[in-house]
C-alpha cells in the first residue's frame, strides 16, 4: 500500500496547503488526530509532524523518493486526506454562520433531502442496542485484559473487489457527482471577481477545485472514465458530501496502491465500543495496540529535545507561502527566505520549487539551529521546560485503544448554574458506577438516577435487555452495522 504518483500542480499545492496547515493544528492539538486512522491519531504530535513532514518530501520533491511503504507513513497519508476533510468542513460551517460573505456565490444542490428526525421508538431502539454493544464491549476487554487469546489479524482477499450492495453504493456516489455534466467554461468565467474576505472564506474549496480540474483523461496516470474535472460542481459548492466524494476519488481512489486488505483494513477504521462487541476485530484492535506502542517506543528513543521544532520547520520550509513564525524561530525564517531569495527561488509563489526549497533547508538548517528547543509558535519567555514536558513523546499507547469510560445511563442533573433544569440529557459521572439488577447491561450512579431512569423509560426495556444482552453473535452483528 503506498502512493502511485507524485503530486504536481494544482493537486500538489493542495496537498502542500494541507501539510502546512498540520503545523498549527497539531500545536494547538487542535482537529490533529482523525478518529478514522486510529495509528496516526495515537502516536505524540512531535511523531505525527515527523511523519507528515517525511509524506510531504515523498509526495511534492521530485528527486525525493516516494514515501516508504511503512504502516506509519500508509497511516499518515490517509490523516493527512481526513485532515482537508475536516478543514473543509470546518470552512463552509464557520460561512454559513458568518452569512454575509459570499452569500450570493454559494451554490447549494435544492434536490438534496433533509434527514429524517428519529421517531421515539427508534431512539429508544437505539438506546437499547447501544447499551448491549457498551454491555458487550466491556466484557470482551475484560478477556483481553486477562490475557484472552484472540487470534492474529488477517482480512482475506476478495475474489470479487466488490459486492451488488458496494456496486450500487459507487454508483450513486458517482451519480451524485456528475449527473448533469460539467460546470461549463462559460459559467465559471462569468463569476463575479472576490474580494480578499470572500477569498479566505472559500480557500479550501477554490483549492480542491483547482486540484480536481487537474484530473483530466490526459494528466491521470490511473486511465478511467471518471476524470474529475467533469463534477457537476465547482468551489462554490455548499455541500461537503460532494468534495467528500471528488476528493476521496482523486487522492485515494486513483492515487493509493493498496497492497494486502489486512494492512488497508489496519490502517483505515475507527475503533470504539463497536469494535470491542464484534470478537472478529479484536484481532485488529490487539494488531493497533502492538503497531502504535513499537513506533512509540521507537521514536521516544530517537527524540531530541534541543530539536523540537525541526519537523515543522521542515514543514513550513517545503509547503509554506507564507513569512511568519514565532518569536524563537524568526531569525531562522529570515534566514531561509533570504537564501531562497539569492536563489531565485520565489518563496511565496505556490505550487513550485518544493525540491530547491528543501535542498536550501538542508542546507541551511545546522547553521540557523538557534530557537529549534521551542515549538514553532511559542511566544517570547515561554518557559521551556514546560515545553519540552508537553512535547515529550511517551513510550507507549493507550491501555485500552478507543474505549472510553463508561458512564451513568441516568438523565441528566440539575446544578447551580441551571436553575433546577438539567444541563444534559445524560448523568456524565463515571465513577463507582453499579449495573442495573436486573438487566446488567446499565450502569448508574446511585439509586436517583437509576430510579429517574426507570421513569424515563428503562421499564419499557429492562427485560429486553436481560434477555439480549448474552446473545453475542446478535450484538456483533449490531456492532456491525453502521
């Protein structure tokens, strides 16, 4: 499993922006671990910049190799793809709350259908599932906890890639893409010019679109009848299901080579309770553990403190346009613009030079080593030792890979800031928690919750529980289920 191609044009300034925005979003730990790529996501940021640092020189510098073909840089691939998802996201959510900037260029699809609201037998179906699935999940944790063998993790290869329901599922994702054809020539040149709001309001998405456009029949190396420069949308588009989509097409889809299905299936996948209540991915979430302590241990050994910052400099060198650092790093980013410039290398023109400019950061980075102990934004007299103990990488992952505390299944509790009305639906206490007497599947803080609970509608199911909760091959297939 590793990376067809490099990236160049368009699509590489895309990937490049994604790369460089990591810088920020892992200082501030901030939308830096995407629950879906369970390896990245548990490893220290000092790690996780390394590895996106490592990807980024493997994808965008020509006379770099491609990135290794290793389950940690496989792993970092993926994030880096969910990192844009989320920044996506997170970009058309903050226009729709300011309203005023863009408005007029937006461009929603009217034919969508807006999700059903749950009646109340259906959320109190759900309720019930997920208290067996938690029920079930904690149970086999247990086992595992004492030592349980559960197998090594293997997915079998599919004769067949993919199934009616896959098929069919492809389709409509396709259907929802192209139908209706292209957004002509004609249309996008009659688009209004923006100003410099309207251009950082729409900025992931003019750059996805750009990177889409790229992928013509002549400049894809993976030869289909889909090119995406043919989506029935462009960057005004409102609708991230759709840049989901596209996105996953060109830089997945046409763009990863997936070796065995066991290391696809390690790589991608969140893990939660689901996981823990279906014994056949128990073997993956032991695979998980075994994968994220060996890199910790591993790279916790190799870390120089004196170094802290390299790998985002080493970032901000390859991806950046921009001329900004923190206080501790701006002789060093000085330093390197200077060069880039007695180079004639254009630092702030995106898109190009990815290779000159990391041959100028080796060349450069031993010489402009003053500042490299702080992260890449401290501020001026930022105590250091309180740095470094925040950056420290630890040796090891979590005990209990994406299992969550369990807690109270009572309502909510009135506090003092509330006026006697509960804050939350749900009791969040988590400590010595006790199982209903009757079902075991519950678990409540005291004899309030438990009672108001009952009100509330554990009488209707209590029994159902009691009777479900030991059929595990029922709760796995729950777990299954989306």
């Amino acid at each position: 499993m590793a990376p067809r191609r490099k990236l160049t044009g368009a699509q590489a300034e895309l990937f490049a922006a994604v790369c460089h925005h990591y810088i920020n979003e892992a200082e501030s730990d901030c939308n830096d671990t995407p629950e879906s790529v369970p390896i990245f996501s548990h490893l220290s940021r000092a790690q996780r910049l390394k590895l996106v640092a490592d990807v980024a020189i493997g994808m965008l510098c020509e006379d770099e190799s491609l990135p290794p073909d290793t389950v940690q840089h496989n792993s970092t691939f993926m994030a880096i793809i969910q990192i844009l998802f989320t920044a996506l996201e997170i970009e058309v959510d903050i226009q729709d709350d300011q309203g005023d900037v863009g408005e007029d260029l937006l461009n929603y699809d009217e034919t969508d259908e807006i999700g059903r609201k749950r009646t109340e037998e259906e959320m109190e179906d759900l309720k019930v599932k997920n208290a067996l699935i938690e029920h079930r999940a904690e149970k086999n944790l247990n086992k595992i906890k004492k030592g349980k063998d559960v197998g090594e993790f293997h997915v079998e290869e599919k004769e067949t890639p993919h199934g009616v329901e896959d098929m069919l599922s492809a389709a409509n994702q396709l259907n929802r893409i192209y139908k209706g054809g292209a957004v002509s020539k004609r249309e996008r040149d009659s688009i209004r010019p923006l100003n410099d709001d309207e251009k950082y309001a729409f900025r992931w998405r003019r750059l996805c679109d750009a990177a889409l456009q790229q992928d013509t029949p002549n400049n894809s190396t993976f030869r289909d009848a889909f090119p995406l420069c043919n989506v029935n949308f462009d960057w005004r588009c409102a609708k991230c299901d759709k840049w989901y989509m596209a996105l996953n097409l060109l830089l997945d889809t046409k763009l990863m080579d997936y070796g065995s299905a066991t290391d696809k299936a390690l790589i991608t996948g969140e893990v939660s309770y689901k996981s823990y209540a279906d014994p056949s991915q128990l073997p993956r979430v032991k695979s998980l553990e075994r994968n994220i302590n060996l890199l910790m241990k591993v790279y916790a050994s190799s870390w120089d403190p004196k170094l802290l910052a390299i790998d985002q400099r080493r970032i901000y060198a390859i991806c950046s346009n921009e001329l900004y650092a923190g206080h501790y790093h701006r002789k060093w980013v000085v330093g390197f613009h200077e060069v880039c410039v007695a180079r004639g290398i254009n630092f702030q023109e995106p898109g190009k030079n990815y290779q000159a400019r990391l041959d100028i950061f080796r060349d450069t980075k031993d010489d402009l080593i003053d500042g490299c102990e702080y992260a890449f934004g401290c501020y001026e007299d930022e105590d250091l030792e309180r740095v470094h103990r925040n950056w420290r990488p630890k040796e090891e992952g979590p005990k209990e890979l994406g299992f969550e505390q369990r807690t109270c299944s009572g309502p909510g509790k009135p506090d003092r800031f509330s006026n006697g009305v509960p804050s939350f639906r749900f009791c969040w206490e988590t400590e010595n928690l006790q199982s209903c007497s009757r079902c075991k599947a519950v678990l409540y803080c005291g004899r309030e919750c438990q009672v108001a609970d009952w009100k509330r509608g554990h009488k209707n199911v209590c029994a159902r529980l009691a009777k479900e909760r030991k059929d595990k091959e029922k709760i796995s297939q729950m777990a299954k289920e989306d």
